[in-house]
C-alpha cells in the first residue's frame, strides 16, 4: 500500500468514525464545512430525511458583494458566510445545531 492510499484511508476512517456519532434532524440539523483554497461551502443536512435544509457558499451572491477581494476561502468569506448562513437558518426557524467536523 503506498504512502497516499494509507492517508487516504485514515481520512475515511476517522470520517466513518465521526459520522457514527453524529446525526443531523430537522430540529438540530448537522453543519458540514467544506473549506476549498478558493472559497468555503456551509451546508444543514437533515439526515433523518436525507435532505439538505440549507446550502451556503462564498460563492453566492449575498456574500459576493460584501467581499472586497476575488478570493473566497479566507476568513473574511468564512464569517460573511457564516452570517448568511445564520440568518437563513433562523429564518427556518433553526436555532441548534450539531457541527460535523468531518475526518
């Protein structure tokens, strides 16, 4: 097994292994970040119902304008997003979450 097939299955593992004791519902969905070089991606999934409640990205509209430069993957995109990503949710009427800090 070479050197990137081992790193890729520790990722996968300690992922199953989060995933296992994290579960999202409609009341207290579960908060996944994906964070690229470019821009960082929000998401609340039901996984009850399998369904996606809400999906937020640097890369919409609302956070576009705030920001002043192109890059969408540093820390002022990350809170702008999370701001949005916050008013969507409240407006669903979410208050709680569950964080999925993935693997």
């Amino acid at each position: 097994m070479g050197k990137t097939n081992r790193k890729e299955a520790g990722i996968k593992n300690r992922h199953r292994r989060v995933r296992k004791k994290v579960s999202g519902t409609d009341q207290r969905p579960r908060l996944s970040v994906h964070r690229s070089s470019k821009n960082i991606y929000l998401q609340l999934t039901d996984d009850v119902n399998n369904k996606t409640l809400i999906g937020v990205s640097s890369l919409d509209q609302q956070v576009k304008e705030q920001l002043e430069s192109k890059n969408g993957g540093n820390v002022k995109a990350a809170v702008l997003t999370g701001q949005v990503l916050g008013k969507k949710a409240a407006a669903k009427g979410i208050s709680q979450i569950v964080f999925d800090k993935g693997g």
